[in-house]
C-alpha cells in the first residue's frame, strides 16, 4: 500500500476539443512514481475537506461501497479528514480520482 502527496496549487485550465481541461503538471510526477508499481494493488488516498455534508457527499461519492473509508473530525469540527483504502486497477484511475477530488471545494489532498 502505498500512497503520495498531491498538492493542487498549479493547476490551470486548457481549452481542447472545445472542452475545458485541468492540467496539473503535479499528476505527471505522481504518474511516473505508480508507473513503478505493479497494479492492481491497494492504493490509500487521503483527503482533508470541510466539514460540510456536500464536500463530504462528493468524497464519498468518488469511491465504491466496499471502500474501507474511515472519517475523522477535527478537533474544532471545522474539517474532516478522509481516508480511503481502495482496490485500484491501474494508475490511470487513481489520477481520475484525484482528478475529480481537485473539484471539490476546499479540499486538500495527501
């Protein structure tokens, strides 16, 4: 199981095709660094995002029922931390999921 950092402060949009796309240059060195796993394997995401029930429906909503998913508030109920530990096929997916998590509002990822 292994897991990384993924900050998303520069990210920017590029129009393609008619089509709005995110571009983080961040994803292409996480990309690299799973491209030296083997896949499928665990993968832990981990995310921290305010303590409201959309931020907390959105992060739920971006992984399986049968995710081990374990929430913790904080100490002042401001946020919660998520982590996710989940069965990922390949490293394709796992930047899809880090891709639509970057959507979220104020969410920081781990």
């Amino acid at each position: 199981m292994w897991g990384a950092k993924v900050y998303f402060k520069n990210v920017y949009n590029v129009k393609f095709a008619n089509e709005i796309i995110m571009v983080n240059p961040i994803f292409n060195n996480l990309k690299s660094q799973l491209e030296q796993q083997s896949w499928p394997d665990v993968y832990l995401f981990k995310f921290i995002v305010p303590n409201d029930s959309v931020s907390v429906a959105k992060i739920n909503a971006l992984f399986n029922e049968s995710s081990d998913l374990v929430m913790h508030e904080s100490r002042n109920g401001n946020y919660m931390s998520v982590s996710v530990k989940e069965l990922m096929l390949d490293v394709d997916s796992i930047i899809s999921i880090y891709e639509k998590a970057s959507l979220i509002k104020g969410i920081i990822s781990l």
